[in-house]
C-alpha cells in the first residue's frame, strides 16, 4: 500500500492490508489481524486477531479499535 506520492506505506510481508485512520493500517500474515503503525514503522497490536472494527464502525475517527477473536470481541486502544 502507498500514499498518494508512491512512499510505500508498510513493508511487502502483509498478505492483506486496509487503512484505518491516520498512521494506522489493518495488515494480515497467516490469516490473522494486527494493528500496523506507519508512522513508527511498527505492529502495535499484535498479528493475532480474527479481524478489526475501527470504533464498531463508526464513521470518524477513533482511540480505539474492536478487535474480533475466536467468536469474542474486544476494545483496544491504537
């Protein structure tokens, strides 16, 4: 994935990456979730999780995200 300059936005490893908000893109290895911080270049939330909601779905910006695992979900904060 890349910004609108062509800077790429998080290294070629992910199989899957969705922007969420900011510096903070979804990315997948293995089937599984993490949180992917562009701007440290960095996984903050660890690749485990079944899936992500950015604040349940709401359409602004958030603190935080819901993270989906085994059938459960939780708030986390980004």
């Amino acid at each position: 994935m890349c910004d609108t300059t062509g800077k790429m936005l998080a290294p070629l490893r992910f199989s899957d990456i969705g922007y969420l908000d900011g510096n903070f893109l979804d990315v997948s290895q293995n089937g599984k979730w993490g949180i992917y911080n562009s701007g440290t270049d960095s996984v903050v939330i660890p690749i485990q999780y079944d899936g992500f909601d950015l604040c349940g779905g709401c359409s602004h910006s958030a603190d935080y995200v819901l993270a989906h695992y085994l059938f459960r979900a939780k708030v986390v904060n980004v």
